[in-house]
C-alpha cells in the first residue's frame, strides 16, 4: 500500500519542511484572527445587561416580537410560534431528536429546497428512506442583546428549549434526509483540526449517503445489505439486513458491518471539489479516523449528543469545511443560521403522522407537541426539578396512554371471561332443554300404549287388511311365524294392561268363516 501511495504522490506537492511552515504561518493567523474577534467583542458587548420584567414586556409586546393572542401569561400563549413572523437570528434555536424510517416519504420524491441536485439519491425504488426529526423553537422572551444574551459573562437567556420549565416556544418539527443532517451541521461548527469535525467526516465517509446498498450474501447465498440503523434515544449505527428495503435488522447472518472492511482512508476534504490532500495538523487525525469507523458509531454518537439539547441556530464562530468564513468567522455577514442550512437542504414539515410514525419506532427523544408529549426522556435529561415537572406536565400524557392501554387489556380480559362464561351457560341450558324434550317424547310413547283396544285392535285389521290385498301368495309357516310375533307382541302389551282388563272373545261361528277362508285362499 505504501509503494502504490509512494507512485501515486504528485512531484509538485510541497515537502515536509514547506508543510511545517504552511502550519505555522496557519496557526499564526488563527492566533491573529481570534485576537481581533476579542477586541471587537469589546465593543460590541453591552455596559450593563439587565434582565427585562415582565411588566416591561406586558406594556412593550414588540419586545417579545410573536405575534399571538392578547396576554403573555402561559395559559393564553398558543402551542406553536407564528411561521409567519419574523425573529432575530439569535432568538431561534433547534434539537436533535433522533433518526427514523420512513417507506412513504422518499427523497427523490419530495424533492429539494436547495439549488444544486438531491446528490442523496440511491436510485433503489425499494429502500425505504432515513430521516433524521429536529424540532425548531424561537425565545419569546429575547431581549435583543445578540451572542451575550445566551453566552456572556452574565447572560439573561438561557437555551433550555428542552425543558418542561422552558419558555421557548415550539416554531415546528421537522425531517431531513439523515446524512445530509449530519454533514451540514459538521461543515460550518468545527475547524479542520478538531476532533469533533475528524470524527465526523470520518463517520459520513463510513455509513455513506445511500439509505441502502448489497455488501455481500450470507452461507445460504441470501443477498446481505447495509444501512443506517436508528436507536433509542437517537443514536444511530450501521446494522445488516436481508431485505431490500432494508427496514428489519437481521443479527442472524454471523456478520457485522466491519467485516466486509468498508474502510477509508484519512481524507478531511469537503466533498465540493476539494482533493483532500489538506489534512489539518493533527497528529492523531488518521487515528481519530481509523477509531470512528466501526458499525456501532460510538464516537460519532457522542460528537452529536450535544445537539439533543437546545442549540442555537446560529453557528459561532462560523466555519466553511474546517475553515473560518471571513476573518474570525463572527461578522454578521459571515455567521451562517443552521435552521436556515437544514431548511435548504432537504428539510420538510414533519407532520403529526410523521412525528408519530419516529414515535412507534422508538427511536426519538422527548417533544411535547400541543399537549401531547413524544419520544423518550433520556436517563439524567433532566435534573430532579425538570424530571418531577414533566411527570406532572407533559409526561402525564404518556402515563394516560399507559393507564389507558392497561384499562384496555383488562377490558379485553373482562370480555373474554364473560363470553367464555356466557358460552358455557348457554351450552348447558340448551343440553338440558334437550334432555327435557328426549323424556317428553318417552312420556308420549307411554301414552300411545295405553291408548284402547278398540283402536289397537283397528289398527291391527288395517294392518291385515294390507297385508291380504297385496295379491301375494304365502307360505303357511311365514303366515304362522307372524302371527307368533303378533301373539307375542299382543301377549306383551296385554301384560302391560290393567290386570282387570278382560278382552273380548269372537264367537265359534266368525273362527269357522275365518278357517274357511284360508282355507280356500291356501287352495
């Protein structure tokens, strides 16, 4: 590797010694640039600052500059900041609340609200896109004295947007497409030096801009794909699925992201035509580098913990790829407004069914929206003060929907022992009612029984009369086998009788026309 790095060298490159003083005369001007910042600021910063009371801002309201409702108490103040107003640049802060995946929205389709082309395009019509959700919030209570007001020695603000307590006011969410959200915030905060902007460029060149992409196939010869994984509580890796949308991470195939050696090399360019042969003169920059680029992103997570909590919009000092803007980077010419930064380039509304969709993943922070809260709250978020207040404000939401899910599914238990218990009585009502019809129907046999024997004996001649009328010839021994029968039939039910019962007789005369009869019907 060293050979092919040796043959690739450009001859005109300057040597070690030229590099040494390129970094001195750097550092010398930095030294400068920072000097002449400190001795403007001193006549920028204010004599005396005072915080204004609030019956100054009752009877001032363009102070506050929002422009809703009659009062400034916070019953009357309405949920969201007016969109339409117009704020100071330093009264506007933003947070990070986490990544999220989205298959309905994708970023080819939404389209840009930067000039140049969505460079963020796969082309994969089945990835499903990763978003990142930032929430945007504006100080009502600004009292327009600029940087001091937030980070002088005696600041009068406070960026706690974060806080249940704050006085901050949402101006709305939003989703940006999650790379472009980690690099526009790396190129304008961070000189080329510093670790925070090695570990991010590092990062960006490890997880790449594609929301999915083939790295390899399982033993099976099952395609393997990566991409960015969100987490609880926004973190984020590089995680390996086997669908080609890339929504399920799949820990089954034995691999992870490292192993397919996806590395970089140490390359502190921006990505808009710089050649990157400028790598800063930190000595353990390539170390830096070589650590962030693992699947967990441990690093890069923890570079950008910082913007979970209330940042300002206002980058300062303002940087350009690793560098100064201007002089010292703080003219007001030359500060960049992160908000605006996320807003052209490729940031949209984030509705209520987008901020519920990061919610059912569980993958953003904490944000009350209205009076609804989302998100999870991180472990040491909030102190014990802001904790026990948004157990009692907007966690009580939250807690309502648990209750709520817990009187459900004792609801859906109660029912289903009731039908349970309702199917049961039912069965054995109808198992009885069908025990009373079979003794019913023995009661009427009993009946038929004891009927007369007139009627028997009726019953019995229409029977004969059947049987001789057929036109068929029997043998004697059937005709005297059915007659035993009848006679043992007769015999039985007359057992049945009354004892008293007598039947009557025929006479000798009707025996003799009947023996005759047969008799001629044998011939």
């Amino acid at each position: 590797m060293n050979a092919t790095k040796a043959l690739m060298m450009d001859p005109f490159a300057p040597t070690p010694e030229e590099r040494k003083a390129e970094r001195e005369a750097r550092r010398q001007r930095h030294r400068e640039r920072n000097e002449k910042m400190k001795e403007a600021m001193k006549y920028i910063k204010p004599n005396k600052i005072e915080r204004v009371s609030e019956e100054e801002l009752n009877s001032n309201p363009a102070l506050r500059k929002l422009g809703w409702g009659n009062g400034n108490s916070k019953s009357n103040a309405v949920q969201y900041a007016d969109p339409g107003d117009d704020y100071d640049m330093w009264q506007q802060a933003y947070r990070m609340l986490g990544g999220f995946i989205d298959c309905d929205h994708k970023k080819d389709q939404d389209g840009s609200h930067d000039d140049g082309d969505n460079n963020n395009d796969n082309g994969d019509d089945n990835s499903c896109s990763r978003w990142m959700m930032w929430a945007s919030y504006i100080d009502p209570n600004y009292q327009g004295y600029g940087y001091d007001e937030y980070f002088g020695d005696t600041p009068v603000g406070s960026l706690d947007c974060h806080s249940p307590n704050t006085d901050w006011v949402l101006l709305g969410v939003y989703r940006q497409e999650f790379y472009q959200y980690i690099e526009q915030i790396s190129k304008h905060l961070w000189a080329i030096d510093d670790y925070e902007y090695i570990v991010a460029l590092a990062g960006l060149a490890y997880m790449t801009d594609e929301d999915c992409f083939y790295v390899g196939t399982t033993a099976d010869g099952a395609a393997i794909y990566a991409g960015v994984a969100p987490k609880e509580y926004g973190k984020f890796e590089m995680a390996l699925y086997t669908d080609d949308y890339c929504l399920v991470p799949n820990e089954e195939t034995g691999y992870t992201f490292d192993d397919f050696g996806l590395y970089s090399d140490l390359n502190l360019g921006s990505g808009d035509g710089d050649d990157g042969n400028n790598n800063g003169d930190n000595e353990d920059a390539e170390q830096y580098w070589y650590d962030t680029q693992e699947y967990t992103l441990t690093n890069l997570n923890d570079v950008y913990e910082t913007f979970k909590y209330c940042t300002s919009c206002i980058d300062y000092p303002t940087y350009q790829d690793g560098y100064y803007i201007g002089d010292t980077g703080t003219d007001d010419d030359d500060l960049i407004n992160q908000c605006w930064k996320f807003y052209s380039h490729d940031s949209f509304p984030c509705e209520a069914d987008c901020v519920a969709l990061g919610h059912s993943q569980g993958t953003i922070l904490s944000v009350v929206v209205g009076d609804q809260m989302y998100g999870q709250v991180m472990d040491g978020f909030y102190n014990d003060e802001e904790s026990a207040a948004i157990r009692s404000n907007a966690v009580e939401t939250a807690e309502e929907s648990k209750f709520s899910r817990l009187l459900a599914n004792a609801f859906v238990t109660f029912s289903f022992i009731v039908f349970v218990a309702t199917f049961l009585a039912f069965a054995v009502a109808r198992r009885s009612r069908y025990r009373e019809s079979r003794n019913s129907k023995s009661r009427r046999l009993l009946d038929d029984d004891d009927r007369s024997p007139r009627s028997r004996r009726s019953t019995r001649s229409k029977s004969k009369g059947r049987d001789e009328g057929d036109g068929l010839f029997r043998s004697s021994s059937r005709k005297s086998r059915s007659k035993s029968k009848r006679k043992s039939r007769s015999k039985g039910r007359e057992s049945e009788r009354d004892e008293d019962y007598d039947p009557p007789r025929r006479s000798r005369s009707s025996k003799r026309s009947s023996s005759r009869s047969r008799q001629v019907d044998d011939f």
